[in-house]
C-alpha cells in the first residue's frame, strides 16, 4: 500500500481559495438578484431550479424550458458526433444541425440576457457584458445598486 499525500503548492492553494471566493460571491450575487426581486434567496441555490427561476423573473418560464430542450439535444448531438468520422455525410448533417442548435442557445441567451439588464434597470451594452462575461456582470448587478423593476416582457 502507499500512502498519497496531496500537496497544495502555492499557486494551487491560491487558485483553489480565489475560485472558492467567486463561487461564494457568485452565491451571493444570485441571493441579492432573487431578494431584490421579492423572491427568497434560498431558491437561488438549488441547481436546475435556481434557473427556472430567474427566467420567471425576467422574462418567461418557457423560454427556459426551450433553452434546456437546446442543451440536451446539443449533448446528445455532441455524444453522437464524438466516436464518428467527421468525413461522412450524416456526420457533416449532423454537425450542421448541431451549429444551428449552439447558434438558437446563443441566441436565446442574448435575449435572457437582455431581459435581465432590462428587468433591473440597465441597457443593452449591460446586456452584452452579460452575455460575454456573465460572472463579473452579475456580480455588478446583484452586489450593485441596481433595483428590480418588473418582469421586462410584461412592458
């Protein structure tokens, strides 16, 4: 038997702590979105149903239901595609298919993005930052000073 010991080097631990530290602002930032939409926070925390959600929030609850249609079929379609020729004609169909459903999930999400810039008082240009570099943009807005005003899709 051997004994494993693991040992953190200094570049390690740092990361590990600095990822550690933005997961739990990620927290909080979601806790701080919900509150300051009368919602509990504690619902930000439960994994698929934190989504659910914030798209009732924002937006419609069945857009989110079609976004996750999206993604299973993307993994199914990246599963298919991962132990074949890419050479072949089904394949080319099916990595075709596969474009067109990465390209509606962008899509959708550019939209979910801009419902919640818009449901908490910010632009398109926030909307944007959202979608390219969501964890620091929802840090600003759950940490910031922004309010909730209403479902946007109710406007």
């Amino acid at each position: 038997m051997s004994n494993t010991v693991f040992v953190f080097t200094g570049i390690d631990l740092f990361s590990f702590l600095l990822q550690t530290a933005l997961f739990v602002l990620q927290i909080a930032a979601f806790w701080f979105l919900f509150l300051k939409a009368n919602v509990s926070g504690w619902k930000s925390i439960i994994p698929i149903y934190s989504e659910y959600k914030i798209y009732k929030i924002v937006w419609k609850p069945k857009f989110f239901g079609l976004y996750l249609v999206l993604l299973i079929a993307n993994g199914v379609l990246t599963a298919i595609l991962s132990g074949t020729d890419y050479y072949s004609g089904g394949t080319v169909f099916l990595m075709a298919i596969r474009y067109i459903v990465v390209l509606c999930c962008f899509v959708l999400q550019f939209f979910f993005c801009r419902h919640l810039a818009f449901s908490y008082g910010k632009g398109t240009a926030f909307a944007i930052g959202l979608l390219f570099l969501y964890p620091i943009f929802i840090l600003i807005l759950g940490l910031g000073r922004s309010k909730y005003r209403g479902n946007s899709s109710n406007r």
